[in-house]
DNA sequence: GCCATACCTTGATTTACATCAAGCTTTCGA
DNA sequence: TCGAAAGCTTGATGTAAATCAAGGTATGGC
C-alpha cells in the first residue's frame, strides 16, 4: 500500500530510527498508523493509557496538566520531529498530562510492539530510546531548576535565548513557537507578566518585539542580563553577585 | 575475592537486577565497586561525566542544583535500593546536580561497560531499564505539577501523604526521611514556611508533629484539606485553545 | 469588508511566600 | 559535662508575581 510506504519513508526520516534497517523500518511501519488533527483537538486525555507513542510530523501538540479549577499548565510544546509518550507506554501508567494540537497536525503512532521488537533485534537501536528518555528528563530537571531558582525574567532570557540558538555571541532574529499564553504557561507565567517581561527587555533595549517576531541584537548582552532597574535607583540595594557563570 | 562476592550478592538483592542471570550479575560485578561516603560527602559534582551509575545499598544520597548566590535547591532524596545517575551516563553530557551523603552511606558504583554488556544480552533487561527512566520522569513531572499549580500547603500535604503510603484511609505514623531544611529545599520551600505549615497543620489537628515523628490520625481528613476551597465551583474551564467555544 | 471572538497589553491592587531578625532547642565534639 | 554550632520555630516586614479590571489589537468566519 502507497500508506504503508509512506510511512516507512516517514519514519526512516527521523532521527530516532536512523540507524535502523531497512527490514526493521518496515517491521515498526507496519505497527503504525498516521494520525490527523485539526487545531485544537485533542489527542488523549490525562489518565489514559498508553499503548504507543507519538511522533510529530508536522504541525505542533502541547503537552499539558490541568487543575481541577480550569487552570492548565503547558509542560512541553513538542513539533516536528518531535515524540512523547514514550515514557507512559514503557511504564504502563496512566498518563499525567493530556495533549492538544495547537495547529493542524500529522503525528505517526507507532505501537509498543514494533519498539519491543527492535529493542529485541538491536541493541544500539536500545541505548538509543534510552538516549533519548536521558535527554528528556535532563530537559525536565532544567525546568525544575528554573522553577525552583530563577525569576521570571531569567526564565524568559533563558527561553529566547535556547530559541535564538546560537549559544554564544551575536545577534539573532526568530519567531515564538506558540502564543504568547502558551509560552507563558510553559515557563510558569501569567500573560500579563509575561508581556511586562518583553516589555521590559524591549525598553532596556535588549530585545525588540513584533508580534510573534523577537529580534536580539546582541546575544551576550541578554545573556548578562540579571535584573536592575535601568532609570530609578533610589533603593541602591545592591545584592548582586558577580559570579556570573551561566553557560554549562 | 570476597568483596567481589559481596558485590554480586549486593547486585543480586536489587530489584533492577532481579531478573537478570548469575552469569550476567556476575558480569555486571567485575564492572562494579564499593564505595563508602561519610556524612556531608559530595560524591560528584556539577558538570562531572558520568562512566557509570550509582545505587545506594544503605544510606541516603542527597541529589541538588547549587546556585551561583549559594542557593541550594534538593532535586531528590535517595534511599536504599534507589539509584541515580543512569540518565546522565546514557546521555553522555555533563551532570546538572551536585550530590551528597546525608549520612554515611555504602553506595555501588557500576561502569556503563556492564551495563551496555547486560542491554546486549537480555532484552528484558533493556526493558527495565526504560522502565526505570520512565518512572524517574514520570516523578520528575509530578514534581513540575506540584510547583506549578499547587500551594504550599498542598505540596507538604501531598508529601506527608506519600510518606504515610497507605494510600487511601486511616491513621498513620511515620519519620520525616531527613531534615526538615532538606525536605523543605525538596518541596521548594523555605525552612521558615516549612515550618509554618507544619504548626498550622498541626493546629487544626491534621498532624501532630514531634520531632521528626509525624502522625495523622486521619489520612482521608489530611487529603481532603485544602484541596477545593476557592468560591466557584462550577467552572469547568476549557483548556487553552482557540478551537473552544468558552462557556456563557 | 465587517463583526465577533480571541489575544495581547497596561495599570491598580492583592497575596503568598520569602526575607530578616531573634529566641529557643537539639546535637555533638572536646 | 558543658558549650558552641546547627537546626528549628516564631514574629515582623518586604516583594515578586498573581489577580482583577479595562482597553487595544490582531484574526478568522461569513
């Protein structure tokens, strides 16, 4: 089937089952299927369980808690190229989060099966997977730093910064991979001080901001960038430390 | 020689190693060795690579971020059984925790070499160890959920809850699993706070508290408080997205 | 194009928790 | 055994960010 081929030809393009062979590509196309969601949809609910994992071939999921009370909080925004699930399906609990399509979406889901069997047939193809949940939780224990001990403001630097990507020095021009709520959300913010925050940044010239469009004209600056009040320094409280050593 | 066999004993006693052959425990035993820590030990740092992983056999490991202004914040309180590191082995990047013995602990140190060797000859193995990742991140993203939309109260309740581990109902006793500053730098608070929240919940006769000796006498009262008192009960908020008709 | 709805910004006010500052209590080494 | 240090509690005060409240600005359906 012209399906099933296209699926291989997906799944052979991402970088998780790059080493794979061809043989066991088709063995892990013919435990998945494609998935289409419109804007807004939703893909599972927290709680349920998974049988496989996701991948993004376009378009964009949110990962999200929601609280009894409505509120919701955006745990991870996942595009192309981009999986999940993996974890829920390899410890067979109910799901903690539930997942949105935040534009029209193509994801591949691929069933526990097809993995088990290549993690049976290849090592390497193991260490990978286990890589690859390293990396994740590795992201996560980032998060749980910049939680715990940044403000507000450093979570954004850090964030335009991670997008701007070019670790080091220079300039860089880029565009927010969400709304602004959901980035907000994503960094444990409200909108409204999430809109103060670039307010700030643009009025101390760090940054300019158009729409979803953020240009930083020099990176290094930002990056220096603790918190100080520019105009009025009528508290001149100065418990700054100068051990500025961000980079890891 | 017979430290040797005190090592695979020790290996052999693990759950993660449960199911694996003497053969293959045998295996892992070469690649691994002892090692005693005395109380307030820094076992690695920040920044360190890791060959290898760690399980502690008796003791208590504290895992934690340091910030530049001294700040400390706890990640993780290991116990006998429990096991840290494997994440950053696999990853091969460097360590984003500092790690200490909060008492004199007897930790197995075991090289990635035998882990690799074990992932290679037992797909099961392989399995268990994903299993484990997956857990670990699942704990870490409660740990999110917690810091991102629940009070502190909720938090120490939460906390005390698990302690107690019967899940459901009655009374329970227990001890606090280390200090009260550790415990409250894990729950992302100040000793202060922590403190504080204990007496009030102590005070309205949830808890009593005494030393590091806690009992709740009613596990199901201790659950239900703080949970739901806002005014509005009736709204359903929908999640974050444009593709919803909001309510009213 | 026009309207409705969602999204974003900006200001005023509130609040949960941190910080600062003592006292008290337990621990532990000499 | 005593005394210092570390750990814990309690109160007063400060503050970062949330919440409340409009108003402004894109965006998508018809």
């Amino acid at each position: 089937m012209s399906k099933q081929l296209n699926i291989t030809r997906l799944l052979a393009d991402l970088p998780l089952f790059q080493q794979l062979r061809d043989s066991e590509i088709a063995q892990l196309a013919m435990e998945s299927r494609e998935i289409k969601l419109s804007k807004g949809q939703i893909l599972f609910q927290k709680g349920d369980l998974l049988e496989g994992f996701y991948v993004v071939v376009e378009g964009q999921i949110k990962l999200a808690f929601s609280s009894p009370q409505g509120q919701e909080k955006v745990v991870s925004i996942v595009g192309p190229g981009g999986s999940f699930g993996e974890a829920v399906m390899f410890m067979e609990k109910p799901c903690p989060v539930f997942t949105q399509a935040l534009e029209d979406s193509h994801l591949l889901y691929i069933a526990k099966r097809g993995i088990f069997t290549a993690i049976e047939h290849d090592s390497v193809f193991a260490r990978r997977m286990l890589a690859g949940l390293s990396m994740r939780l590795h992201g996560l224990i980032q998060d749980v730093e910049d939680y715990s001990l940044h403000s507000s403001t450093q979570r954004v630097i850090g964030f335009l910064l991670q997008l701007a990507d070019k670790p080091t020095k220079g300039h860089a021009t880029f565009e927010l991979p969400a709304s602004k709520q959901v980035i907000a959300s994503r960094l444990n913010l409200t909108p409204e001080t999430f809109s103060r925050i670039l307010h700030s940044l643009s009025q101390a010239g760090l940054i300019t901001v158009k729409g979803k469009r953020i240009t930083v004209p020099d990176i290094t600056r930002l990056s220096r960038f603790d918190h100080a009040p520019p105009p009025c320094a009528k508290n001149a409280q100065a418990p700054l430390s100068e051990a500025q050593t961000p980079l890891e």
